[in-house]
C-alpha cells in the first residue's frame, strides 16, 4: 500500500499485509554494507531491490532476495530452492558480456540468500506494450519504431549467441519484454534475471524430466518443449521471437499461446523470420545467430541490397522470404535456379556459400523439381518434409 514500515516489522502498520520478509528502505544488510533504496520488483521466486553499496562510496546496485516460494516445512525443497538460487549466482559470476549484469557478491543472512549485482538504468521493454501498473492500472503502449525493435532484437541475438556458444551452454528460459532492459546512457538492451537458467550437460545427463521442478518461463513466450521440462538453446530464441511480436503488434502472447494472431500484419520477410522462430521443433527452429543474420538482412537500407522480383512484383531483398515465395511461384522458381538467376542474385548480395550451393545442384539434379527442393534446404534446413495430400475429387 506505500506505508513505510521498519525494518523488522512482520506486518503493515497501514493495511495489515505480512510482509513475508520483505526489505524497507533503509534496512541494511551484511552488517551495514548494503542499504536498501526501494523495492524494484518482486517475482515468484525472488524480490529485487535497488541498494547503495556502502563500501564503494554508496554505488548503487541491485539486490535480489530468494523468497519462500516453496514449502518451508520441506527441507529437501528448501535445499532445492537454495542450490537453485546459488546456481543463479555461479551462472551470472562465469559469465563476461556487455549485455549480461555483472555480480558483485552472494551472501546468505538469517536464514535468506541475496545475491548483489550491476544496477542498470532504464526501462525494461514491457513499459512500450500495454501493460500493468504496480497498482493493477492498464497503461497504454508506448509503441517503439519497427526498425528500432528490430535493433534491439538483433542485441538480444548477441547476447542470446554468447550464452548458446558457452562450452555448457547457458539457457535463460524466461526471455521476454520484462527482462530485457533499454540501458539508458548507450541504448543497449541487456538481459536480466537469471533465476531460471540452467547450463545444458552432455545429452544423457540433460536436466529435465518433465516434472513440475523443471519447468520454468511465462506462458506465451515459452516454448512447447519447456513446458516438458526439456529446454534446448532455441528455446530462448522462441522466447525472443515472441518477444519481439509483441513489441512489434502490442498483441500480447500471453493471452493466447502459440497463436500469432498478427504476424500477417507484418512486413512479409521479416514476419516469415520470426516464423522459423516460432516452429514447434527445436531442430528445426532458428537458432540466434540465423534469427540475427535474418533480421540484419531487413535492418541494412534498402537501398545497398538487390532485390528479386517474383511474378507478380513480389520482391524480396534478403533469402529468408525466398521459400514462401519459391513456393507460391514453383515454376518460375525452377527456372529461376536453373537459367542461373538465383546465382547471379545470390552473388549480387554476397551469398557466395548458397552460389555454389545452387551450381552443385543445377549439375547433379536433372529433375527440376528435384533441384529446387534440394536447393530450398539449402537456404532453410529446418523446412518442413511435403506430405501426399488426396484429392477427394479424383
């Protein structure tokens, strides 16, 4: 409710809420080093608070508190909880990239775990979609540019690669607007709150059995195989990729899951982009640094790429959209390959790797159909097998 309340105090003065361990402004911690500021958010398994470094001339950082989301009376629980919380703190303390916090300290004190990390000014990406307030109020988008979405997508990406390339993969399994904060001095996105990631082991030794202790996210941007408790690297990149519809449409995911019931209102390369995020299978799904390259094709001025005109006036400037419309325009799609107006093009905007590609299989496919399917994979390795269809009228 607002009232302020003393550091020891169990319950509101005012409304009469327990206060389940909560921190007031001023309360200290670890012996006076840490003073609290003002509470900055409280999650379901932790609190986080904005506080000033007492021994480095009050810095101010931020602090977050595991909360009591368990069964307290459960001591195997509780140490889950614990190791869960201390993992959070391993991960961030190995990590080393501009887009990740910082960790100054973890310390345990009465009982609860804290870990003391770099505060970041500026506003998380929720505060430009329709949104909740503190207070339950429904504030009104605050709608970003597409361009500089796609920018700030294309961050994400980075950090998202350094995290999937680590040599025990790091996986977030909670990307989404409300952690991925617009650092106010540079512009730069950066990602926060790693209470739910985890590092990937060899295969047979995998986390994740499909028990409620595995599952983490929020629904609408997880994907389906996190909800089995088996998180891969893509998954976070199905997590950007809903993040980013959502910043892009204001339609919040989270209302319907797994249905983007605006993507066709998208600019077409780069709603097919986001797409190949969004499929089902991990495997087939894009990976960060193939969601970047995609969206980095359609962030580069129009003017410096050659665009390919399909029947019709279609014109794509990038090879993500170069499927769908191969697909629509099959025949003319096979002579394009075959005539050598793919090469040229491909040459044209500097995709020698799919050049050679398309000259290999030219001169080992007689069959055109064939060919184009081949070179198709080429372009997207993740493209759905096509399936007999009858036709009830023959």
């Amino acid at each position: 409710c607002g009232q302020g309340v003393r550091p020891q105090a169990r319950f509101c003065p005012r409304c009469g809420e327990r206060l389940e361990g909560r921190l007031a402004p001023g309360a200290e911690l670890e012996g006076g080093n840490y003073r609290i500021v003002q509470s900055i958010s409280k999650g379901g398994m932790g609190a986080v608070y904005l506080a000033q470094d007492r021994r480095a001339f009050d810095r101010l950082c931020v602090i977050k508190q595991m909360l009591e989301y368990y069964d307290p009376s459960d001591p195997e629980e509780r140490l889950r909880a614990e190791r869960r919380f201390e993992e959070e703190g391993r991960t961030l303390a190995a990590l080393s990239h501009p887009g990740v916090p910082k960790i100054y300290a973890f310390f345990s004190e009465n009982g609860r775990f804290y870990i003391v990390m770099e505060h970041i000014e500026g506003k998380d990406l929720e505060s430009f979609v329709t949104h909740q307030d503190d207070q339950g109020q429904t504030v009104p988008a605050k709608r970003l540019p597409q361009e500089e979405i796609i920018r700030y997508t294309i961050q994400a990406c980075r950090i998202l690669e350094y995290l999937h390339s680590q040599p025990r993969p790091v996986v977030h399994q909670d990307v989404k607007p409300a952690n991925l904060i617009l650092e106010s001095q540079l512009g730069l996105v950066r990602l926060v709150d790693f209470g739910t990631a985890h590092t990937r082991g060899p295969i047979d030794a995998r986390p994740g059995n499909g028990s409620g202790d595995d599952i983490y996210g929020t629904d609408g941007y997880a994907p389906p195989e996190q909800y089995r408790g088996n998180p891969e690297p893509q998954s976070d990149v199905f997590a950007l990729a809903a993040t980013a519809y959502h910043l892009l449409t204001d339609d919040d995911p989270r209302d319907h899951p797994f249905k983007w019931l605006r993507l066709n209102t998208l600019p077409r390369e780069l709603a097919l982009a986001l797409g190949r995020a969004f499929r089902a299978n991990p495997e087939q799904r894009s990976t960060a640094r193939e969601l970047r390259e995609a969206l980095e094709a359609l962030a580069t001025p129009k003017r410096t790429l050659e665009a390919f005109t399909f029947p019709g006036g279609d014109q794509i400037r990038s090879v993500g959209a170069l499927p769908a419309l191969c697909d629509e325009h099959w025949d003319a799609a096979r002579s394009f390959l075959y005539n050598g107006d793919f090469c040229r093009w491909l040459g044209d905007i500097n995709r020698l790797d799919l050049v050679v590609a398309a000259e290999g299989i030219v001169e080992q496919h007689a069959n055109h159909d064939a060919g184009l399917e081949a070179f198709l994979r080429q372009v997207d390795p993740g493209l759905p097998r096509p399936r007999m269809v009858a036709d009830p009228s023959v």
